[in-house]
C-alpha cells in the first residue's frame, strides 16, 4: 500500500523537486519555447497574409487575362469580318470584271463578224462582177462573130422572153 498512499515526506520532496524544475523551465525554457512560439505565429500570419496577397494578385491576373483574351477574340471576328467583307468585295469586282472583259470580248467578235462578212461580201461581189465582165466578154466576142449568130442570138433571147 506504500504506493497507492504516498508518505509526507515523498510529496515534500516531490513538490520541492516540481517547483525546482518548474523555476529553471520558467528561467531559462519557457522564454525560448514562447519566442519560438511567437516567431512561428508571426511567421505563418505572414505566410497568410502572402497567400492572401498572392491569391488576390491571381485574382487580378485572371480578371486581366480575361480581359486581354476578350478583346483578342473581339480583334479576332473583327479581322474576319474584314476578311470576309473583302473577300466578297474581290469576288465582285472579279465577276463585274469578267462580265466587262466578256461584253468587250463579245463586241470585238460582233464587230470582226460584221468586218468579214463585208469583206467576204466584197468579195463575192468581186467576184460575181468579174464572172458577169467575162460572161459579157463572151457574149459580146460571139455577138461579134458575124452576122448570122447575131441574129440566132437575137432570136433565142427573144424566144426565152416569154411576155405575158
């Protein structure tokens, strides 16, 4: 039962001993212990006050970013709306062009048309002029022969002509 009742003099000594540590804890541990406690509270408000900062500066960032892709997309359609716009713009002045050159390319035909068919009326004229001289020539030389073609001549045009 000696240890379950412990003797007077063992809670002396034993208190004696308890404020004994307790002064050299309080002497020489307690202030180290508590300015090391205080340096790591006041080194972790400042690691959150850092994170806060940090969190709001990418908070910021990202708004900016935003921003900044916002107004590259907006850049973006714009630049091809313009695009397009001329694209369209080229394609029809191409087609008005093209249409233009072919009106022109479809007078100048007309007109060449035209240009060789006189000429190729000339020519036949030409040539019709030239065969009616050398019918006529022919005519006239047998005309000319004597007197008795003249007159069988005379008379087959005469029989030919029918008068009504």
């Amino acid at each position: 039962m000696d240890l379950i009742i412990p003797e007077a003099g063992l809670v002396i000594w034993q208190t004696v001993v308890f404020l004994v540590v307790l002064f050299v804890l309080g002497k020489f541990a307690w202030k180290p212990i508590l300015n090391g406690l205080k340096e790591r509270e006041s080194s972790i408000e400042n690691a959150l006050e850092s994170a806060k900062q940090a969190k709001e500066e990418m908070a910021r960032l990202k708004a900016d970013n935003e921003k900044l892709l916002e107004e590259a997309r907006a850049e973006r359609d714009k630049i091809l709306k313009d695009a397009v716009k001329a694209a369209n713009e080229i394609k029809e002045s191409a087609k008005e062009d093209a249409l233009k050159i072919g009106e022109k390319m479809i007078e100048e035909a007309k007109a060449t048309i035209i240009a060789e068919k006189k000429a190729a009326l000339k020519e036949v004229k030409s040539q019709v002029a030239t065969l009616s001289l050398q019918v006529a020539e022919k005519l006239l030389r047998k005309n000319l022969e004597g007197e008795a073609a003249q007159k069988d001549l005379v008379n087959d045009y005469v029989e030919s002509i029918k008068l009504n």
